[in-house]
C-alpha cells in the first residue's frame, strides 16, 4: 500500500460500536432500547430514534403517551409527547393536584416541577401513586372541598392517567378505582377526626383534675 498503509482488519472491529442507521445511536443502545439498528425511525412516525429519546417519547410507538395525538403533531405544536394532551379545564385540575401533592412530598423547594414531573417520576408506579391519591384527597377534606370536585381532582392524577392512557384501563374501572378511593379516605378521615376528639377529651380531663 502506498504511504505504508495497511488494509483495515475488519473481523476486529466491534459492530455493537457501530451505528449503522446513522441515527445517533450505536447498535448496542439500539439492542437495548428493542429498535431496529438499520432503520433511522422505527416506528416511522417521522422522527429518529434519538430524536425521540431526547423528547421522552417512545421510539417503537407513534403516539407514545396514548392520548390520540402522535409524537410527530406533539413535537410540531410543542406539547409533551409523553405526557397526554388534555382540556384546558383538566389543566386546571392537574395543577391543583400537583399543589396539593408537592406539600406531601417535599417537593416546595424545587420550583422547577410540577404534574409533568410527577407523572414521569411514578411512571405507573401503583404503591406511591395510590398513597398519594388518598393523601390528596384527605387534604381536599380537611379544606372542606366538595366530594364531587375532590373526585375530580383525582380523576387528573399522575397514576390515574397514566393507567388511562398506557394500561387502557376502562371508564368503570377508573370510576370503581375512584370510588374505591374515596372511601377508603372517608374512613380515614373519620377514624383521624375521632382520634382527635378523644386526644382533645383526655386533654380536657387532665386540665380540670390539674385545676383541682
């Protein structure tokens, strides 16, 4: 060879290294994440395989969150493709959830998160989300708001949503769930509320026998 360059040996080259789509990502990545390490966009809704990870989106469906928009119109009109498009009234409602949530969770001090944030840390996760559903709804009791809008705010949450849209869970089993809820928060409140009574008639026992 000219220059004294030698032929590359081949047979010693890692293919897993290699990106063969010219996507972004190599062939091991591609391996892992289950896409195709020959197709620029797997799932051909019109956006690469690394483009749709550095959204959150998901590279092998087209309408990642599952509320009938795909990634591609979510990327146009700037809207999260992971999270599903709603109403401008659940908007609402999401955010006084998330008010509500972030006080239980600690989560004051960081300004920057908010439903979104929530929704993609659960992931689905069915302990926390529930936990934090029935925590939220004996909030809404303590600050007297009515059964149906406290509902309501549930029907908006993180977990409730994510069922929805990525477990097509039912209408009636997103009803039975709210029910189910909102009972057992009933309860708990109830119990809490007696509990209190019997601390404050104890209280005043002790103070009239001190008085003595």
């Amino acid at each position: 060879m000219k220059n004294g360059s030698q032929i590359p040996n081949w047979t010693q080259i890692d293919a897993d290294t290699l990106d063969f789509d010219l996507d972004g990502l190599n062939n091991s990545i591609e391996r892992q994440l289950g896409t195709n390490p020959t197709d620029y966009d797997t799932d051909g809704d019109g956006l690469g395989d690394l483009e749709e990870r550095q959204i959150n989106s998901e590279p092998l469906s087209v309408d990642s969150d599952g509320d009938g928009r795909s990634d591609l119109e979510e990327r146009r009109s700037q809207t999260p493709p992971d999270i599903p498009t709603t109403a401008p009234e659940n908007l609402k409602l999401r955010e006084a959830y998330y008010s509500v949530a972030k006080s239980s969770l600690g989560w004051e001090k960081y300004p920057d998160c908010n439903w979104n944030t929530l929704y993609r840390e659960l992931n689905g996760d069915s302990f926390t989300g529930k936990a934090l559903d029935k925590e939220v709804l004996l909030t809404a009791m303590e600050k007297d708001i009515p059964p149906d809008k406290a509902i309501m705010l549930i029907a908006q949450s993180p977990y409730v949503q994510w069922h929805r849209h990525n477990a097509q869970v039912s209408d009636a089993q997103m009803i039975e769930y709210l029910q189910h809820t909102y009972s057992e928060a009933t309860w708990e409140r109830k119990q809490q509320t007696e509990l209190f009574g019997q601390i404050q008639g104890e209280s005043s026992v002790e103070m009239e026998i001190e008085k003595q």
